[in-house]
C-alpha cells in the first residue's frame, strides 16, 4: 500500500500529476504540497512512502525537501524534478539520497514508469524486512530472548536491585536509561496473514517485530517481549533526549503505529491492533502501566480488527454473559445428563458474545472459568480428575489465557462435552437420568404454570411420594427446592437485563401475588427486586 506525495507550486502541472491514473501501479493515496514546507506538514501526519518533487520552489526548495528527508524520514524515496539539468543539481540530489533526477518538461508516462521503479525497489526493501526466512534466522539467537524475558519480568512486577538491572542490562546490551521517561507498544495480532497464521504464527509475530523495529529504531531504543498473554511489547526510550517522547511531537507515536498496521497490511497481508501507553519513569514505573494498558486492550472485542488505541481513551465498561448466566446453568445441565441443552446453550452463549461485541478477553475468561468450575464438578462427583473423565491429555487448565479468541474456547469446550458424553466413568444416558432431565424441561417450561409435584408425577407418569424420593436420592435436594431456585435465578436475570414490570415478573414466575414473589425474592437474596434492579444497573 504504497502513498505517494507530489510536490510543485505550478498548480496546472500539479493538478496534471495528481489526475493521473495511479492505482495501475499499484500507488494506493495520493497527496499534494504547493511547497516544500506545505509538503514537511504533510509528512508531520502520515507516512509517506515516496516524494516527486520539483526543485525551484519558494521557501523550501526541493533539494532542501530531500535534505529533510534524509535527516527524518530516511525510508522515504524522493524523485526530483527541473527544468535546470545543469551537474551541480543532480550531484546534490545524489548527496542527498534522491532515487532519480528527472528533467522537465517529463510526460506523464516517463512520471509513472520512475515512481513503478521507485515502488519496486521499496517494496524489496520492506519484503526484507518482513521476510519470513529472516524471522526464523531470528528464532535461533539467543540474546533476543533473553532480553525477552527480562522485560516480561519487569512487566509483571519482578524487580531487580539496581545494581542487578544496569548489569544484566550492559551484559543484554540494551542502552535504556534509569529514571528516563518511557512508553511502549502493545500488538495485538488479528489474523489474516495469509491465512496461515495458525501454522505460521511465530514466524508471523516476529515478522512483525522486525518491521516495527525498522519503523521505531531510528527515533527510539527498543525493547521487544512477547507477554503471557500473547501481546507483542514494544519498549521504547526516546534516544539523547533525557525528557518526555512527547518532545518530538503528540502524534509521532501515533503516525509509527499506524505506519506499522499499513506495512503489515501490505507487506504480511495481515492485521494488528495497537495500543500507545501512557509514559513513565524506567523502571519504577514500566509494571503499574502496563498493568493499565493490559487492562484497557482486555476490554476491547477481538471482533475489531487494526485498531490504534492511546491509553486513557475512553471504553465501553466490561458486562456480563446474561446467557451464560440464565438457568438452568451449564452444571445443572451437565448433572442431568442433557448434552444437546449444553450445546445449544453454548451456542446461545457465543451467539451473544458475537452479536453485542463482548468477544473481549475479559468475557473469554468468564466463559472459561465457567465451564471449567462445571466440568470439575461433574469430574469430582464421580472421585476423578478432569482428565480422567474426558481422557484428554492437555486441557484450558494449564494456561487459560492462551485461550484469546472465540474459536479457540468453543473448540476447547465442545472438545471436553464430547469426551465426557463418550467416556465409561459415568452414563448419563440411565432412565434415571432422563427422567430427571425430562422434569426439569417441563418445569423450565412451564415455569409460570401448575408446577406442582403432583402436575409434575402426572407428567411422568408416577406417583408423587415415589417422584419427590427418587429425585431428592438423585439431586440431593427437592423438586420444591429446585423450582424455587430456578424461579429466583430466572428473575434475577430478567431484573437485570430486560425492563419488564415486577408484576409481569412475577406472573412469568408462577405467582399470581406480586408482594409474595417480592416477599420470597427478598428472603433468597437479601434485596428486594428493585433494589437488585437499580444495583445492577449501577455496576453496569
């Protein structure tokens, strides 16, 4: 995704340039500058990739725009143009860097062939720097990764004495100073790149790090980890300037990323999501803020793709799964034995993750834990380790939070649900437990009906004593028990997210005197329904 500045303050001969048609080249933006200082506030707020220029401008001339380009964007290509060919030009423009010196007048075909040469020899340089075959040479020195991991300990709160940090730091020879401002990079891999990422994603990762490191390095000194949630880190100290990063403008940092999401777009066909932290002082204060970042990316959908965060900007608060949540619960259905009611209810799960945007880290753990605590239990019930009851030989246990994406947990839980219905330990599938199962249907559907132990006999065809101690054997409680709790649970989760009156409320639970239900309500969990209404809307 090559972008591409012209420059002459000739307004028909710049209007002519611009006209042309350079999307056939492959030149994805086009912008213009009347003069060379119009064109060095250009360059201020976004990256440029090659400049044409003409020379004999007022103010900054064009070899005086090359000159600047040398000294600030030496990545950036620059062709220039003049109707002067005398030799003392062109051997300043060669000084200075310029790719090519064309004479005017120039056809527009003779334009576009130089800037199609000029875009060739960028894009090789950037395809080495993105190349694949060097990130694997990477993989293989040993000095990246122990400065690796000595960042993530000073991340995570592990400190060192003084007198231990500047020697490893001189042993890793990393020259960032002590009680200097700092600041630092998170990437978030997307996806896309190719889509080979699953097979390829680090030799991805560090294809990425070697193109913001070539993008970062001539400004700042960088220091690179992968954290233990899988975010690339980018440290960065702003080099012989003892102040803030800020000195060299708001938006440098901002302009690098965005740069890095348009590389890595074009040259990896891949996506990042960037987030810019807040400074502080190395080391004491590196851990408290990137704590802070952590937090902020967590909240932010995996769903979003190539999004450039500055700390501090305001997000959406984190919310709660109401599916996940909505009896029965995941664990009582996995008690009965109802396999199929556990898959539609983790699909009703991720299709809210998907359709309100909650695909959040935050919420990937939420999801996690609750079916973790679920199938520990139904594990230990039968005396066995997790393991044991599903045979699988690695779990989510180990690492949760490696589990980052939607996919990665339904794969993982449906994984288990298979393993368990299959496995010997227990069978699910005994008369018992469809009998159970068969009640606890027809009393979630009939909730605001006759649930009476003798409706429920009915139903199945037995007589109520023996129905109330079968049950109470198996369940270890009582079918007046479970109606009660399932009653509660279903309005807490109504109260708190749909507006419905407490009356309606209450006649959708099966009580038909709204004071009794609020009466019950309140015995259950401490508050009456609207005081649990207006405290849940306050978290939230």
């Amino acid at each position: 995704m090559i972008q591409l500045l012209l420059v002459d303050d000739e307004p028909m001969l710049l209007k002519s340039m611009v006209e042309n048609d350079w999307r056939s080249i492959g030149v994805e933006y086009v912008f213009q500058a009347a003069s060379g200082l119009e064109a060095v506030e250009v360059l201020k707020k976004t990256p440029i990739d090659i400049v044409v220029t003409d020379i004999r401008m007022p103010g900054m001339n064009g070899l005086q725009l090359c000159k600047h380009l040398q000294d600030h964007f030496p990545r950036t290509k620059c062709i220039l143009l003049s109707g002067y060919g005398e030799f003392e030009y062109a051997r300043q423009a060669i000084m200075y860097g310029t790719v090519n010196y064309l004479l005017k007048p120039i056809k527009d075909e003779e334009l576009m062939d130089e800037v199609s040469r000029v875009k060739t020899l960028f894009d090789q340089e950037w395809e080495h720097v993105g190349s694949l075959e060097r990130a694997r040479q990477t993989l293989h020195v040993h000095l990246p990764l122990l400065r690796s991991n000595l960042l993530n300990n000073l991340l995570t709160g592990n400190t060192l004495s003084s007198s231990a940090l500047a020697e490893r730091m001189k042993e890793y020879q990393l020259p960032f100073k002590p009680g200097i401002n700092c600041s630092f990079i998170l990437v978030r891999m997307d996806g896309g790149f190719g889509d080979a990422m699953e097979h390829d994603d680090l030799l991805f990762e560090y294809a990425v790090h070697n193109i913001a490191c070539e993008i970062l390095e001539p400004d700042y000194n960088v220091w690179y980890c992968k954290d233990t949630f899988g975010y690339l880190c980018f440290l960065l100290q702003d080099k012989g300037m003892e102040g803030s990063l800020k000195s060299r403008g708001d938006n440098v940092l901002e302009k690098s990323a965005y740069e890095l999401q348009l590389k890595v777009s074009a040259f990896l066909k891949g996506q990042v999501s960037v987030l810019i932290s807040y400074e502080g002082v190395f080391p004491d204060e590196l851990a408290l803020h990137y704590r802070k970042s952590l937090n902020e990316f967590r909240k932010v959908p995996r769903s979003d793709k190539e999004i450039l965060i500055m700390s501090g900007m305001p997000r959406v608060q984190s919310r709660s799964l109401q599916s996940l949540y909505s009896p029965p619960s995941i664990q009582q259905l996995l008690e009965a034995g109802r396999w199929a009611d556990v898959r539609t209810k983790l699909s009703d799960v991720f299709e809210e993750m998907s359709s309100k945007k909650m695909d959040t880290e935050e919420n990937m753990m939420e999801v996690i834990y609750t079916l973790m605590n679920a199938f520990l239990y139904i594990a230990h019930l039968q005396g066995k380790t997790l393991m044991e009851v599903t045979g699988l030989e690695t779990d989510v246990s180990s690492d949760p939070r490696s589990f980052n994406r939607a996919d990665q947990v339904m794969e993982w839980a449906v994984g288990v649900l298979e393993s368990m219905e299959s496995g010997s330990i227990r069978e699910f599938k005994d008369s018992k437990n469809q009998l159970i199962s068969k009640i606890h249907r027809f009393i979630e559907t009939h909730i605001a009906q006759d649930v009476s132990l003798q409706t429920i006999a009915d139903h199945v065809t037995l007589h109520p004593v023996y129905l109330s101690s079968m049950y109470k054997q198996e369940m270890k409680e009582n079918i007046s028990d479970f109606i009660m709790r399932y009653r509660m649970e279903k309005a807490a989760v109504m109260l708190g997210s749909t507006d419905i009156k407490i009356y309606e409320l209450a006649s959708q639970m099966g009580f038909q005197n709204p004071p009794y239900f609020s009466k019950l309500f309140k015995n259950y969990y401490g508050v009456t329904p609207q005081e649990y209404r207006d405290r849940h809307i306050t978290q939230s």
